[in-house]
C-alpha cells in the first residue's frame, strides 16, 4: 500500500495526472487526489499544485468550448470544477473565480442534448449520473456560487423496461 501511495504522489506532484504520454487529465487527477485524501497523504505544496492546475485547465476548456473547438471537452470542465470545489477554499476565492466557476457551470448544462445527455467522444453518455453530483458537490464548496437553477432545463430520461429498452410516454 505504501508504495502504491507514493507512486500516486509522485504523478500527481506536478498537479495533473496524466497516463501513457496522453495529455493530463482532470478525471484521473480527481481519482487520484480523492484516493490521497482519504489516506491523509496530500500536503499542501502538492494542493496548491493542483488547485493552479484545476483553475487554469477550467479557464482553458471555458475557452476551448466558446470557440467551439473539437478539442473541448466539458466532461474535463466537469472534473476541474469538482477539483477547484475540493480542494480549494471556499473563503479564498476571489469574485473573479466564482464568477468563472458560476459560467463552467452554465456551460456545462448548455452543452446538454435535448435528451438530458452530453455529445462524448465517441459515444453519448447520460447526464444523470454526474448532475446531481456535481451541483451538490460546488455547492457545498463554493456557497455564493450555483445557487440559481441552470439555464437550461434538464431532461428526464425516460425510464427503461426489464429488457432495457426505454418505455415511451
């Protein structure tokens, strides 16, 4: 076990984790800081490390998705925004990133398909099983930020049969 912790902390001491050359990823630097947290074994250098990290992917694929540029990924936007509500401290946030976090999050929902699901590479992946998460989870975070419902409303995805297929209303 203490190997395996130290391997995680040292991919993770840049701030990032990333794997086999691919470019780093908020979704494994999520697991990543959400394994060490449990084990206590996050300092606060690396925090700081990942905090800047986080808030700088966020601006990144607020960017990437206002130029609609086939590069954004709003499944990353969603990872960074639960890693700037984790580890960051809610009280140091300055106006400036609540601001940007309120927007990550419109953006998010804005991205939603009719059907309550978000266009992924290559598949479309349903919304339920992040969206309750992810509000709750900037909300506990950042109070001042998310109070108001998103934009766009979400859709309820039709309940499926016993076979799996989905029952019409």
């Amino acid at each position: 076990m203490r190997q395996a912790e130290k391997l995680l902390k040292t991919e993770i001491s840049t701030g990032s984790v990333s794997l086999l050359g691919y470019p780093p990823s908020a979704y494994l630097t999520q697991l990543v800081t959400r394994v060490l947290a449990t084990r206590s074994a996050i300092d606060d250098a690396t925090r700081s490390q990942i905090l800047d990290w986080s808030w700088r992917e966020l601006d990144h694929q607020l960017a990437l998705l206002h130029a609609n540029s086939k590069n954004a990924d709003v499944f990353q936007l969603a990872y960074c925004m639960i890693l700037v509500s984790d580890v960051g401290d809610p009280g140091e946030a300055t106006p400036e990133q609540s601001l940007i976090l309120q927007t990550a999050l419109d953006v998010f929902f804005e991205k939603q398909l009719p059907d309550g699901s978000l266009a992924a590479k290559p598949a479309t992946v349903s919304l339920s099983w992040c969206r309750e998460r992810l509000l709750l989870r900037v909300r506990v975070a950042c109070p001042n930020v998310a109070q108001s419902k998103p934009t766009k409303p979400v859709a309820k995805i039709p309940p499926k049969t016993s076979t799996g297929s989905i029952v019409p209303r």
